[in-house]
C-alpha cells in the first residue's frame, strides 16, 4: 500500500510542474494551433487539449488556411458546455472556444508583437500542441 503513496505523490508533483498547469487560467491566453479538418469555411484547429477549437476561415486569404497550417488562437474556454432545456446536466458541445487571430508565422512582426505584449503580460506565447514532448 506504502508504494501507491509514493506514485500518486509523484503524479501530484509532476502535474504541479506540468506545462498544462503553467497555462494558469485559459481565458484570453494566446495559443498556437495547427488546422487538422476544413469543412467549407468551418476550421478544426488542433490546439493539443481534450478537444479541437472551431473557427471561421477568414474571408481575407481563405485559401491559406488549409490543413497543416499553423495557426495563432486566442482561447476563452478550453471545454464548452449548455445546460439544455430539460436537462440537469451541463452536456459537452466537444469543442473549445477560441477566437482566429490568423496565420502563424514564426518570423513575421504580427507574431514578434503579440509575442512581445504577452511576455510583458509575464504570459509566454505557448504552444500547447506539443504539451505532450
């Protein structure tokens, strides 16, 4: 039993250290995001949570938004819920709520601005795609 101890101490102070807890709170927090499904002008951005983040395409070079693309997301709510009428429990809508902010392009002044205010903020541009490396 003393061993079961020790593990769950372990998953404690790992996830405690974990790169999913310093995000802190969600709401507002710039993300980096890769389309992975297009339907029509509907993206499904893979932003490595639980689930994809929906977004509009732009109509401003729409064609680029395509599958693979990287893309810069400002994420308000990493799991959406309603409470439907009738029900008592809140039901999953199995995506994440996040507004596009557009291409992501490592090297663009775009991406060096928002980069520079958010580090200010002491809030880090992350890439929570790769949380799992």
């Amino acid at each position: 039993m003393m061993w079961i101890w020790f593990d769950r101490k372990r998953f404690a102070e790992l996830f405690r250290h974990s790169k999913f807890v310093q995000l802190g709170n969600f709401d507002g927090r710039i993300v980096i995001g890769e389309i992975v499904r297009r339907m029509e002008d509907d993206l499904y951005i893979d932003i490595g949570l639980k689930f994809n983040a929906v977004c509009r395409a732009p109509s401003v070079k729409n064609d680029s938004y395509t599958i693979g693309a990287k893309v810069l997301l400002r994420l308000h709510n990493p799991e959406l819920s309603e409470l439907f009428l009738g029900s008592t429990k809140e039901l999953t809508l199995l995506e994440a709520d996040a507004t596009l902010l557009g291409l992501y392009h490592p090297n663009s002044a775009d991406t060096r601005m928002i980069y520079s205010l958010k580090k200010i903020e002491k809030e880090g541009l992350f890439s929570i795609c790769n949380l799992h490396l």
